[in-house]
C-alpha cells in the first residue's frame, strides 16, 4: 500500500513480560518475532497469518529455547514464548475490528491472577505448522501493524490513513467445576453485541516453575 499514511492508531495494547523459566530465551523470542510482525501491512480483503510472516521458529532462523507449555508440561523449546507475540497481536486485532479467520485458546488457565499479562480469553496459543493466528481485514481502508518490546514490556498497535474508532470488548467469565469459561464479546460501531468466542480453560493452573 505505496503512499498511504497510516497516521490514525486505532489501538494500542501493552503487556508485561513476565519472568520465567528460559527468561533469556523467551525474550530472544519474543524480540525476534515482535521484528519480523512489525510494519506487516493487511489490505482490505487479506488477511494476517502469524506463521506466514512469522516462519518456522527454527535455530537456524535466529529462535532461542524459550519456556513452552505442551500437555501440561513445561519444557524448553527452540521459539518458545511466541504465544505472547501471537495473543497480543490477537487482542490488538479484534480491537481494530479484525475477523477471526484462525485463533485456538490454550487448552487450560496457565496462571494465577496475580500472574497474568492479559485477561483470560484473549489468549492465541501458536503451534508451527498446525496452529496459526488467521485475522482477516473486512475494513474498507488498510492497516499496519506495530509491534515494539522495551525492556520488560511488550506492544502491538494498529494504524490506518484514516481515523476508525476502536472496537470494544466485554469479557464474561464464570469458574465452575474445575473449569473456567470465557466469552468475548465485541462492540460494532452501532452498538450491537458480536460473540467472537467462547473458550473452556482446565483449573487450576499448573506448576509453571
């Protein structure tokens, strides 16, 4: 999209990184993958794929052994801690008034309240090549995505050539019987209620030492 502005933020989400097993790595991660998102424009009718612009989290591609959770096991795994990249860009998107082509929860709650960096719900877990993060564009106008880690703290926008308003999110969530489930609503510019998902997550959480 050669001369278009994109001078309108829509959005902005910032998380905090939080420290964990394999910090070193994660952050390596976590920076590398934040890079090669940063800029990625999505014209009206595209769509955003994770793993396209993403790629293979390979050694040889510059990925580190970050923290990874897989059937309730923590482990390290070369490109571990994507999953931060993944949701963030996820929340920012759905506020931007994205759609979801592809997005999978994690299958249970990975940490404690005092623990989290976003709410539960919003969450896009990334598993190369079988589970991608898809965001398509029905917007009439284009948008680029920003992403910037500083220090301990991550972030994703979304900017236009023109001023869009956000969209917001309700997050409804009941605790039941070992289970927490999760609806997320969004809010179209008329007002009107859209259910975007609704997420079961195992609890507790596990150990994540």
């Amino acid at each position: 999209m050669e001369g278009a502005g994109f001078d309108h933020q829509v959005v902005e989400v910032v998380q905090e990184i939080k420290p964990t097993g394999f910090l070193e790595g994660k952050l390596a991660n976590i920076r590398l993958g934040a890079a090669l998102l940063d800029g990625v424009v999505v014209a009206p009718g595209e769509t955003f794929s994770f793993w396209k612009l993403v790629g293979a989290p390979t050694a040889a591609g510059g990925f580190e052994i970050g923290r990874s959770i897989r059937g309730g096991i923590v482990a390290g795994e070369v490109g571990g801690g994507l999953c931060q990249v993944s949701g963030i860009a996820y929340e920012a998107g759905l506020r931007a008034g994205l759609a979801v082509v592809e997005r999978h929860p994690h299958s249970r709650d990975l940490y404690a309240e005092e623990d989290r960096f976003t709410p539960l719900g919003l969450d896009a877990t990334v598993v190369w090549p079988n589970k991608d993060l898809r965001l398509a564009n029905p917007l009439a106008v284009p948008v680029r995505f920003r992403f910037a880690v500083r220090g301990m703290t991550i972030s994703a926008s979304v900017c236009t050539p023109s001023l869009l308003p956000a969209a917001p999110l309700e997050i409804q969530r009941t605790d039941h019987d070992g289970w927490r489930t999760v609806r997320i609503v969004r809010r179209t510019p008329a007002g009107e209620a859209e259910a975007i998902s609704d997420d079961n997550y195992a609890a507790p959480p596990i150990d994540l030492c």
